[in-house]
C-alpha cells in the first residue's frame, strides 16, 4: 500500500489525540521531572512532535536535522510522554525515538522507510 499525505495526516493526527485524551489532569503541579527526548537514525531530517507539558501541550517542528535532542523539566503528579518523528519527504532511513525521565530510559521505538513514523509515548500511573 502506497502512503499518502492523508495517510500521514490522520496517523500524526491520531497519535496526538491518544496524548490529548490521555490524560485530563493538568500539569502545573507536583513532582519535577528531567525529560529528555531524543532522535536518531540514517534518516538526515524528521518532522517532530512532542508533549511539552507532560499532558496535551505539544510543540512541532518541520524538517529537524537528525539526530536532535530536547530537555524539558515538567512538573506534574500524572505524566504523559510523547514524541514522534516522521521522515520528512525524500527521507528512506530509519528514525529512533527514546524517552529519558530523571536520567532512566522509558521507551524507545524504530522505524524505517518513506514517511515511517517512529512514535514513543510514556505515562506514569
């Protein structure tokens, strides 16, 4: 099966809606937390989206060089994790994902290929 931009569109789409429902609990209290996103892989540039928040905020960015990095301290008792990268166009290689909270890795994800999506979520119950 051929990928299509609206392919692309409703899965990005429902990563971030899993993320939004995910959680209702706001972030502006409790425990401060280290998290560190990170993305490597062949693949030279990626589109990235990422929670900011440790709930729904997310922030995302068009054609990131590979590898790339974001420390974050997020201060909440119910996070919620998230970061994805896409290949952007003319990309083939792979991508990896990882989550570090508090120095520990959490999750990690690959993908490989024209607009493979390698997402990572994490959520502390």
């Amino acid at each position: 099966m051929k990928l299509t931009t609206k392919h692309l569109i409703v899965a990005t789409a429902g990563i971030v809606a899993v993320g939004i429902t995910g959680c209702s609990a706001a972030a502006t209290g409790g425990t401060e937390h280290t998290v560190v996103y990170k993305i490597s892989g062949t693949s030279k540039k990626a589109d990235l989206t990422y929670t900011t928040d440790g709930s729904t905020t997310t922030e995302q960015s068009t054609g990131s060089a590979v590898p790339w990095t974001k420390t974050l301290k997020i201060k909440t008792d119910f996070p919620v994790y998230q970061v994805s990268a896409q290949n952007s166009i003319g990309q083939k290689g792979t991508l990896t994902c990882v989550i570090e909270v508090d120095g520990k890795q959490v999750k990690t994800a690959t993908a490989k290929g024209e607009a493979a999506i390698a997402a990572c979520d994490y959520s502390k119950s």
